[in-house]
C-alpha cells in the first residue's frame, strides 16, 4: 500500500511537472523585476533560468526571485533545456535579434512592446513563429488587465452607444540630456515606441483600424520628444498624444452616443472605470489587477501554451501587424527614422 501511495505520488508529480510552463528571462531591468514578480504569483508557471550579458546581474536576480538557473550571456539561457518560453526584456532594438534567436532555439517567446523596430522586422518574427509552429506575443500586457476587459463588455453591451471618439494620452517627463535608452537614437528612443503605442493600442482595440491617420510631433537629438495623433474611422475619430515633455493626465475617454465611459489613470492599466450616461448620471467601478499586472498576461500565455496555440486570441499576429503598420505610418509623417 505504502509502495502504491509512492507510486501514485511521482504519477502525480510527473503529471503536473509537464503541465508546468517554465520560463526564462532575457534582459534583466526594471520589467523584468516586475514580471518575476508577478510570475511568482501564477499557479501552473516557473521561472526556470535568467539571462544577462553580467553575470553579477544574472546572479542577484536568481537570488531575488528563488531561480534555478542563472546565465552571463542571452544565447545560454535560449539553450537551457528546462525552459520552455522566453519573455524578452531588453530595449526595442534588440527584440528582433532575439526573437529569431529563440525561435531557432526552439523556444516560445513573448517579446515585450514593441515587438520589433518596424512591421517588416514583425513580418520576419511572425513567418519564423509560423514555420517553426512555436508561440509568439507581443507583450500588450494591457489587453490582459481586468479593467480593460471590463471596459469592453461595457462597450459591446452598448452601455455607451456607438463608440465615437477615443481620447488617450500618456506623458511624464524625461530629461532630454539624459543618457537612459528612453533618449538614445540608438537604443529606440523616444515617445512613440516607449509609451505612444498604448493610446494607438487601445483606439485599435475600439475602433479598429484608420482610414486615416495624421501625425505631428516635436523632435530633439533625433528622437521625438511628443507625437499627436489624429485617427479618423468615416464617422468616428481618435485623439492620441505621447510625451516626454510633461506628465499627461494617463486617461481614456471613450465617447459613444448614449455616454462616456473614462478609463482613469493609468489608462493602460487601470483598476477604475466611470460610465456617464447622457443625463449626467455616473457610475464608479473598481477592477482591481492582481500583482504589478503582469500577472493577467502570465496566465493568458501559460493557457495558450497549454492549448498548443501559436498565437493569442487576444493580441494576435494580426493585431500586431497593424499596430506596426500605424507605427512606421507615424514615423514616416514626423520624420523619424532608425538605423
């Protein structure tokens, strides 16, 4: 009986072993902590292996979030047999690079926002992803948050009518003499990449895509230090804005014919929602996010990989080409151009 317990024991252990999705890190910054974070809190996922070009970096991060494997170079951790997909975490430029890499290793991969430097970069990504039948995403982690799922019920239940106008914007300040890659040509920088995807996100996720787009932005050391946007839909319109110029108010108003519905700061991943009906009466929602909001997008991955899918229903390969389409569409009006 005792030998029997033992052995229903490891069946058991070996059941749910293979039903864990492990995870390596690549790139070891600021999202990185806070994905680790928030993957600690996801039942059915590991964070087996992190890699970093130091190794001291490498080393203090496994320590931080209990890792079994910590590596001094990208290409060590891509290899590491007891990692099944890679969230990668470094600047934009080099998501590109690292995303055909892994996929040739034979690994999933979510590649944080944005997935590459232009939607030819995304197109190569994505024919890889195909032909090797692995999971690819871009991390909108936004699409994910509660909040932003319960601003869509709202919507498709016609709380506010037809939608007829989206306003977003998303601003702080960054020093223009500053030496972080939020400044730097060569590391991405600017605006529109960093933090003028989300509003251009979400109209898309409302509106779906423009007829039109119009762009103006304000350029320093050949990075744009503001973007406005302007999205026309036949009769309906977005207004768009990314700065690093000033702190912007991180709102969504979403105007349709019977309301408003506001997605209060941060926008992107909000936890409070207000709907405003024609005759001025309001009603407050809270949709608290579990973790740094990380957490939402973990599990959408885990299932996915679970369901052998290669892309998400949710930010799906397609929404991905758009979104970059739009990209190189802004880029092109304002001038602004990368290596």
């Amino acid at each position: 009986m005792h030998f029997l317990k033992q052995q229903l024991n490891s069946s058991t252990f070996n059941f749910f072993k293979k039903l864990m999705v492990r995870f390596g890190i690549i790139g070891l910054g600021k999202i990185a902590h806070k994905f680790a974070h928030d993957l600690a809190m996801v039942d059915g996922v590991e964070l087996r292996a992190v890699g970093s070009r130091s190794l001291d970096k490498s080393s203090a991060f496994a320590k931080a979030y209990n890792v079994k494997h910590h590596h001094d170079s990208y290409e060590d951790c891509m290899k590491n047999e007891e990692v099944d997909v890679i969230y990668i975490a470094t600047p934009h430029v080099f998501h590109h690079s690292l995303t055909i890499q892994c996929l040739e290793a034979g690994k999933a991969v979510i590649c944080e926002k944005p997935m590459g430097m232009n939607s030819k970069q995304v197109q190569e990504m994505i024919s890889l992803a195909r032909e090797k039948n692995l999971f690819l995403m871009e991390g909108l982690w936004t699409r994910f948050i509660p909040g932003v799922k319960k601003a869509l019920e709202l919507i498709n239940k016609g709380a506010i009518g037809k939608v007829k106008h989206v306003k977003a914007d998303f601003g702080f300040y960054v020093n223009p003499q500053s030496e972080g890659r939020l400044t730097q040509k060569n590391l991405g920088g600017g605006s529109l990449l960093d933090i003028g995807l989300y509003p251009m996100y979400l109209c898309n996720l409302l509106l779906g895509k423009p007829d039109q787009i119009f762009a103006k932005a304000e350029i320093v050391n050949g990075v744009d230090r503001r973007v406005n946007m302007i999205y026309k839909y036949g009769d309906a319109s977005g207004t768009l804005y990314s700065s690093f110029e000033h702190k912007a108010t991180v709102e969504a108003i979403i105007q349709g014919t019977d309301g408003i519905l506001k997605m209060h700061e941060p926008f992107h991943h909000c936890s409070r929602l207000t709907l405003t009906d024609n005759h001025g009466e309001a009603q407050e929602m809270n949709v608290p996010h579990q973790g740094e909001g990380y957490y939402h997008e973990i599990e959408e991955v885990r299932d996915c990989i679970h369901q052998g899918k290669v892309q998400s229903d949710k930010v799906s390969w397609d929404d991905s080409l758009a979104l970059h389409a739009q990209l190189d569409e802004v880029r092109n009006q304002i001038g602004l151009f990368y290596e």
